[in-house]
C-alpha cells in the first residue's frame, strides 16, 4: 500500500490511545474554531461542515462540537488561529507539507526546523515542493467492505477521478467539488471509509529503501505529535517489510 494511505491506517489504530484521541480532538476544535469564523451554518458553510464530519468521524462528543462552533462565531469568547503551510524534504528526499493552526507565527517555524532536522530532513522554503501536491478529495476503504467493480460503478456516477486498487483496500480520489456527491454514494451503498476528507495529493510518489520508511515515518510522527500542526502530507512508499512490521 502506498505511503500516505498506510500511515492513515496506522494513525486510526494509533488514536485509540487516550493522549493520542485528546490531542487529535483539540485539533480537531481548532479546525472547527477556523471554519465558524465563516459562519456557525454548516449547510451554509462547507468548510464547516467538512470539519465537523471529520469531527465526528474521530468520535469527538457532540457537545464539544457545539463549544467550538461558538468559539469560532466569537459566542464563547474570541480564539484566532492563523493558517501556514510549511514545506520541507525528509529522509531519502521525500517531500512534506505540513499544513498548521498556530496562535504564534514565531513559535511554530523553529519547532518545525528543529523536527526535521533530528529526524534527517530539512525545512524547506515556500514553494519548493507545493508544486508536488493538487488539493483532492481521498476515501481509503478496506478491501472487506467492498469490490473493485462496485468502486468503479461509484466513480462514474460521481464523476470520482480515480479508484486505485491497494494489497489492503482500495483509494478513491476525486475533485473537491465532487466530494460529498461520493461520500454520499458510498454512504447509500453502507461502504464505510477508514478515511474520507479532503487532502493534498502528491502527483508521484518516491519509493523508500526500509531504512529510511523507518525515518520517514518517525517524521511523520513527530510532526503529528506537534499541537499546532493539522495535517502532513508527503510522497513516500512504504517498502513490503515495514508495511509488514507496522501491519
């Protein structure tokens, strides 16, 4: 299985960790805080409701849903959070973006320096592997819950881009305007999704020799584990024997 999709199947097992769900729901409410801003409405408000979906695709309580819409609508007090997007190379010449929501510009950049650097990468300048990624839509799917055909039939009906066929699932992607018209479809057929958002994409993917999957994905954590970091997307493929040894 391709990189980024078998580190979304690893990151689902690794969130049943309490300290692990904790901090995946605060940045979870940060992303919710972010999209209110536009509007407490999620039928009004896309951004909105993509996050809440994810929201509640992590279990996060309907209650604390409500709290962070209200933080964003300013209901329950101002919190500001600015967007950035930090590119950079890990081991073996992969590709990162990381994408952040950070309340202080200054603090983030250094600790993002200081990560790639102990895990053998480097922090990059804007621009330099941005031009790597198009903004899709990804749904990963277990092969237990559904067919190829079955896909494909799916993919025409939603104008999908493409159905990818893994050794443990499968992938969908599609254009982001084509999103919920899939999501709904899969949905309507009872396909559930280990994952199902709205992601940067890498055009081409690099192979990795085990040595550096092994750094590559030690990076991959480290980045995840930083509280103002959302999401990181990189361009890696996981050799057999570590896809094996993480299984």
């Amino acid at each position: 299985m391709s990189g980024h999709s078998h580190w979304s199947t690893i990151k689902r097992s690794k969130a049943a960790n309490d300290a692990k769900r904790g901090r995946e729901w605060s940045k979870l409410a940060r992303r919710i805080i972010m999209a209110a801003k536009g509007g407490g409405n999620p039928d009004d408000n896309l951004t909105l409701r993509y996050a809440i979906d994810e929201a509640k695709s992590a279990n996060m309580p309907n209650d604390t849903i409500a709290k962070a819409i209200k933080k964003g609508t300013g209901e329950l007090g101002a919190e500001n959070y600015e967007q950035m997007i930090y590119e950079g190379y890990g081991p073996g010449g992969v590709a990162f973006l990381v994408d952040c929501l950070c309340d202080n510009r200054n603090r983030i950049a250094p600790e993002l320096r200081t990560i790639f650097e102990r895990s053998g990468g480097q922090l990059g300048s804007t621009g330099c592997v941005a031009y790597l990624f198009s903004q899709k839509g990804r749904f990963i799917i277990a092969a237990a819950q559904t067919d190829e055909d079955t896909l494909m039939d799916l993919a025409l009906e939603t104008d999908a881009d493409d159905v990818i066929t893994e050794d443990e699932g499968f992938v969908i992607t599609c254009e982001v305007s084509s999103f919920q018209a899939v999501k709904a479809a899969l949905v309507d057929k009872g396909i559930e999704t280990l994952e199902g958002a709205i992601a940067m994409i890498p055009a081409n993917t690099i192979a990795v020799d085990s040595e550096k999957a092994r750094q590559v994905l030690n990076l991959m954590e480290m980045l995840e584990d930083n509280d103002d970091v959302q999401k990181v997307y990189a361009n890696f493929d996981l050799p057999d024997d570590v896809i094996a040894e993480l299984g």
